[in-house]
C-alpha cells in the first residue's frame, strides 16, 4: 500500500496544462540549448543514476524536470514497473514535457506543473532526484531539507550541478583558439548567483541533514566532424554572457562562432572536454 502524505495529491490529480495560469520564462531557443546539453551530457547523468542505486522499478520524483530529458533517462532506468514523476514550474516546459511523452508513448512518466517548494507530493519516494536545478534556487540546504520528506526512510537523494568554476579544456594551442577562448572558460558566468554549487552539493547535503554523499566529477569529452560539443559551447557562451559584435542576430553570432571552433579543432585534430558536472548521491537512514 502507498504511504501518502497527509497532504498529498494522488497522481491522477495532477493538473492539466489548460488550467494552468503560469507563465513561461523559456524561449525556443533556451529549449534548443537545453536539449543539445542533454544529449551530450547523457552518458555522465547515465553514470549517476547507475552510481545513486536507481534501478528498475524504482519510484522517482524529479526536481525541476524541465523538457523532461532527465525525467527521461530515469524512466529508461526503472522500466515499466518503476515510475517518475517531473516537477516544474514552467508550464512551457511541461507542456514541452508531456508532448515527449506522449510522443515516445511512455506510461511510466508524469509531469505535474507546480512550485517545488509549495508542490503536495507523495510522501514513499525512493529516490529525489535533480539535475540542473540547486544553482536556481537559493538555499539549496533548505530545499533539500523540504524534499526529503517526499523520500521514504532508507531511499536516495542524488543531484548533478555544474560549477561554473570548472571550465572546459581543449587540446588546441591556445594561439588556434585566439577569441574563442570566452567559449570555454566562462569567467562572467564563474561569478553569477549559483555558480559554485557543484562543489557546494557537499555542504548542501550536510546542512540539510543528509549523509555526505558520495561525489563525481565527470564532462563529455569528444572532437571530429560530426561533434555536437561545438555548438553547444557556442550556444552556452550566448545563453551566459553576450559577446555579440554589432549588428549580429543572436542566432548568427552562436552559429558564427561553433562553425569557426569546429574548423579549427578539426584542422589542428584537437579534442575538446565540456565544462564538468558534480554528482552528489546520498542514503537516507533506514527508520
Ligand atoms: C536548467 S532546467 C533543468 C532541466 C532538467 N532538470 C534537465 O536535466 O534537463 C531548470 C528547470 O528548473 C525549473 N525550476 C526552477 N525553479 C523552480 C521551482 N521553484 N519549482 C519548479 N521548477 C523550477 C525551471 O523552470 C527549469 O525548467
């Protein structure tokens, strides 16, 4: 029998998209780059899920789901006998969501349109989970203290941020990357609200009065023609800081500059590491 929280909704109460009065902060463009992410970050959010204990049949509560893509490899994971419930704000990104959904014809995933921090959820969750999310809010310790409640006593919590004090790297000459190099190092984005919480998961955790997690660092390493890293690393450096030159259209100057990395990368042969993610997983102790 499912243990509910005394103020929890059922799954079938979910709310529909049309009822929904909240508006969106995301573009079409944001979504382009939030998929391009995902794909080239799946392997290392893969890792994690594995790493974290997730497995089939697991019952998954996904903060700030977005488009649905980490939702999406955890349903992968838990199969037809688990189930993920994505949370998210944004009713584009619900929507956005429950298209894919429908679309892969998934039975196992549901996205419910609510605030994480006033959300009423289901209380016998395996595991929490989130990626890409923390370095939104402030105090993280204080929203993973709330959302331990929704995970059953011996479950997990498991959360993948960036630290924007990490950079990427290359293997090129840093003579053949002469005014690229913003693509990689990100400094601006290094000292904006949130910045370092993929190092701060550790202490986020302990706060919140969760185990120490085990911690990973991993990044996407790849080179060649058919590497989407390229552009990724050019559209990255437009969503975090603007560097346009007059007169540029914003999807000119991302597109100008991943086709000028990509042929110097693959004129010198050169390989490049996206920017790191920090993995943080921990046990909650069994009653
Ligand atoms: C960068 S996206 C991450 C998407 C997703 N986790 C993934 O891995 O693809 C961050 C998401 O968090 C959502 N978000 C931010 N604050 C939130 C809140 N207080 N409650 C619910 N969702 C929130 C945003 O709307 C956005 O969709």
């Amino acid at each position: 029998m499912r243990k509910n929280c005394l103020f929890s909704r059922n799954d079938n109460d979910l709310i529909n998209f049309s009822n929904l009065a909240g508006r969106s902060a995301s573009t079409p463009e944001q979504l382009r780059r939030m998929a391009l992410q995902s794909t080239l970050y799946e392997p290392v959010t893969r890792a994690l899920i594995t790493s974290a204990g997730i497995a089939q049949g697991s019952k998954v509560l996904d903060i700030g789901s977005g488009a649905g893509d980490f939702s999406f490899l955890l349903a992968d994971v838990v199969g037809p006998g688990g189930s993920v419930v994505g949370v998210d704000h944004d009713p584009m990104m619900i929507a956005t969501a429950r298209d894919e959904a429908e679309k892969q014809k998934r039975t196992n995933v549901q996205f419910l349109h609510a605030d994480v921090r006033s959300a009423f959820l289901d209380c016998d969750y395996d595991a929490v989970a989130g990626r890409w999310i923390l370095a939104h809010l402030p105090r993280a310790d204080h929203l993973l203290r709330s959302l331990i409640r929704y995970v059953r006593p011996g479950g997990t919590v498991a959360f993948q941020e960036f630290d924007r004090r990490l950079t990427g790297a290359t293997s090129l000459n840093p003579s053949d990357l002469e005014g690229l190099s913003p693509l990689l190092t990100r400094s601006e984005a290094a000292s904006s609200p949130g910045a370092g919480m993929g190092l701060e998961l550790h202490t986020a955790f302990l706060k919140a009065g969760i185990p120490a997690p085990h911690l990973a660092l991993s990044a996407p390493v790849g080179a060649g023609p058919g590497w989407l890293g390229y552009d990724y690393l050019a559209a990255d450096a437009d969503h975090h800081f603007h560097f346009p030159r007059p007169n540029d259209a914003p999807t000119a100057c991302h597109a100008d500059r991943a086709i000028s990395l990509r042929e110097r990368a693959l004129g010198a042969g050169a390989a490049f590491a996206l920017p790191p993610l920090v993995a943080a997983h921990a046990q909650l102790p069994e009653l």
